[in-house]
C-alpha cells in the first residue's frame, strides 16, 4: 500500500509589496501632473543644479513636493535595504514584517536626527545654513530613492545574485552623499566660512558619527 505523505506549500506573498510599489508611482505621477515644472527640474539634479539654486529657501522643506518625494525616499530606501538583507542571507525579501521594521527604524531614526540637528543648530547659531542644508540632503537623496525604485521593482520581483552589483549601489549611495556635502560647501562657502569649527563639529557629530554607530550595530546584530 502506497503510503501518501502531504506536504505544506507555503506561497510568499507579494501583495503588499506591490501595493506599495504601486502607490510610489502614484506619488510620482501626482507631482509630476500638480508640479510639472519643478518636477521635470528635479529629474535633472544627476546633471544640473538648477533645481537647487532655483528651490533653494528654507520654506521649501515642509513643502508637499519635497514631503511625498520624502516619503518615496522612505519607501525606496527600505525596499533596498530589505533586498541587500536578502542578498546577504539575513532576512527573506518577501517578509512584510521585516520591511515595517526598516521603514520604521528609517522614519524614527532620520525624524530624529533632524530634531536633533535643529537643536544643534540653534546651539551653534547656524540655523539658517543648518535648514539649508537639510533641504538640499532631502532633494539629493530623494532624487537617488527615485532612480533606485526601477531597481528595487526589478530586483524584488526576479531572482538576481550577485553581491557585486549591491555593492555597487552602496558606494554610489556614499557618492550621494559626499556630492551632497560639496555642493552645500560650493553653495553656502561665504556662510561657512564665517563659522567652520561649528560646522566641522556639526559634521562629525551629526553626519558622521550617526552612521558610524548604525553601520557597527548591524554588522556586530
């Protein structure tokens, strides 16, 4: 007599996944109808600063352009370190909990580092360098969760194994953000100038350090 065993098919699911990648094309298509100008001078900032001398005022960060295109960058950032986990064999790309546990520490931890950085500022009295300058982290970075959403949706949906290529994205991450800080550099010199040891404090204090004490917690976790 044949002895039948059953077996449990586990299907992962990625509806939730597409959902939110979904509403990511959403965000994009809304700004690029309501704001078309700035959006098409947003697309350009891998060439051209245009974008950031012409929306360079303060007022600009708590605007719903930069707000959406932050909470893409959200979104983007966490689908990208939820595949770079994948990669490395530490969590399964299909797991939402896992994804709701990157976007929250994400949210908590940039929320965060900008209320401190305000409060540092104010310390420091370079408040008006300090808005500045978060607004010009905000449009750079972004600018890069807007070109890596493509890459996510391609790599979330097909199977791709090679370290190299993240490894790649991770470096041009870094990129990002040393452009970011030559361009705050080029953009506010006579401003800087006037008080560089507080911004060199400001520096290893608060962009430097942070990201030094995560890059440990999560290769020591």
């Amino acid at each position: 007599m044949l002895a039948i065993q059953l077996q449990e098919r586990i299907i992962e699911s990625k509806d939730w996944a597409t959902i939110l990648f979904v509403l990511c094309v959403g965000i994009i298509a809304v700004n690029k109808t309501i704001s078309s100008v700035r959006f098409n001078e947003f697309i350009r900032l891998a060439y051209s600063d245009k974008y950031t001398k012409i929306y360079k005022d303060s007022s600009n960060l708590m605007s719903g352009f930069t707000v959406s295109m932050f909470v893409l960058q959200l979104f983007s950032f966490s689908f990208f370190t939820l595949l770079v986990l994948n990669q490395f064999d530490k969590a399964e790309k299909t797991n939402g909990i896992v994804y709701i546990q990157i976007f929250t520490f994400l949210t908590v931890f940039i929320l965060s580092k900008f209320l401190i950085e305000k409060i540092v500022a104010t310390a420091f009295k370079i408040e008006e360098f300090n808005e500045q300058f978060n607004l010009l982290k905000v449009n750079y970075r972004a600018y890069f969760g807007f070109i890596l959403l493509p890459v996510n949706i391609i790599l979330f949906y097909n199977s791709f194994d090679s370290k190299l290529f993240f490894w790649i994205l991770l470096v041009a991450l870094f990129v990002i953000n040393i452009t970011t800080y030559i361009v705050a550099l080029k953009l506010y010199q006579n401003l800087l100038m006037r008080k560089i040891f507080y911004f060199i404090l400001y520096l290893c204090t608060l962009e430097i350090a942070p990201y030094y004490f995560i890059y440990n917690w999560f290769t020591k976790n």
